[in-house]
C-alpha cells in the first residue's frame, strides 16, 4: 500500500444518496458488502457510472481467458505496487485457475520458470505496455503466434483498465477490506 490510510474516505452506508444507492445497485458483493474501491469512487457517481461498465467488459465480456486476463491483471498491480489490487486478484486470480505458486511467480514476471509460452508473451506484452506504454513490435510478434487480433487488443484494454485503477487505488488510499491482508512486498512504502 503506498498510503497507511485513505486521501478519499469510502462513503459508509449512511452517507449514501439515492443516487448512489442506484450507482451501486449492481457492485453488491455476494453477502451484500460494497467493496472500498466503489465506496470511494461513488463519490463522483457518473464517473462510476462509466468506469463500471467498461470494468464490467474487462472483467466479463473480453475475449481473454479468466487465467489469461488474471496473469495481466496481477502483473500490473506487482508493478504499479498496488496493494489493494494485489490483494483483490490475488483471491480472484485463485478463483479463475491460477494456483498460489503461479501468483508468486507473476511477481517476477515472463523469465520465471514454469510459463508456457503464451504466458510468457502475455507477460513481455505487459511488461512493455507498463514500461513503454506500447508493446514492441517482437513483443507483438510473439504475442499474435499465440493470440487473435481481438485478444491481443483486449490485453491492451485490460492493462489500461487497471493501470488506471491502480494509480486510483494508490493516489486515493483506498485501503484493502477489514480482514484481508496485503502482501508484505506491498505494505506502506
């Protein structure tokens, strides 16, 4: 976590307008808790609006697989160091294929031991995007041999989707949920 606790507070229920009771109609938790990344964000609710539907696409509607969209996610929030997405897709990341081994080696990214090489590519094309914002083109080149068009372009989407809730989680501090634990390469910095 770069910050011990928050710059935006998450709104308690309390605080709720009617228009944000709406906003959050649909980012309910299975026991009907509200995450602090959408108690925070609902401050500004057509900015909510817009970033949910478009997370909405990447975590549902794109063509990558659950594993495949995961290995990105979790790669972007190691090298944002972002505590709070870590943690998030951590536990999603579990949920859609990937073993705990697999999450630790996303720490080190496409030269750890163990990726086919499609992950690997995935994991260069991230790595590029991140440092360069635009994946070379022997990145690309590797990536097509094992992607479609519309995979490689959903890739591209996804690590901008959470580059940008990255650099919002951080720059907020917006904290991870009562109960869960940050990993301690990613504690307050």
């Amino acid at each position: 976590m770069r910050l011990a606790k928050p710059r935006i507070a998450p709104l308690q229920d309390a605080e709720f307008t009617p228009e944000q009771v709406e906003r959050l109609s649909k980012s309910r938790q299975k026991d009907g808790s509200i995450l602090n990344i959408f108690r925070t964000l609902v401050r500004s609710p057509d900015a909510f609006r817009a970033f949910s539907w478009w997370g909405g696409y990447i975590m549902s509607r794109n063509s990558l697989s659950a594993r495949d969209r995961e290995i990105a996610i979790l790669r972007v929030g190691w090298l944002c160091k972002s505590g709070y997405e870590w943690t998030q897709h951590h536990r999603i990341g579990l949920q859609s294929g990937l073993d705990a081994a697999e999450i630790a080696r996303i720490k080190t990214g496409a030269g750890a031991d163990g990726w086919t090489d499609a992950e690997r590519a995935l994991l260069t094309a991230v790595d590029d995007l991140n440092r360069d914002h635009f994946v070379s083109n022997p990145s690309w080149a590797e990536l097509s041999k094992h992607y479609s068009e519309r995979q490689c372009m959903d890739l591209v989407f996804t690590v901008g989707q959470y580059t940008q809730v990255s650099m919002i989680l951080n720059s907020f501090g917006i904290q991870v949920e009562d109960g869960q634990t940050v990993d301690t390469d990613l504690r307050t910095l």
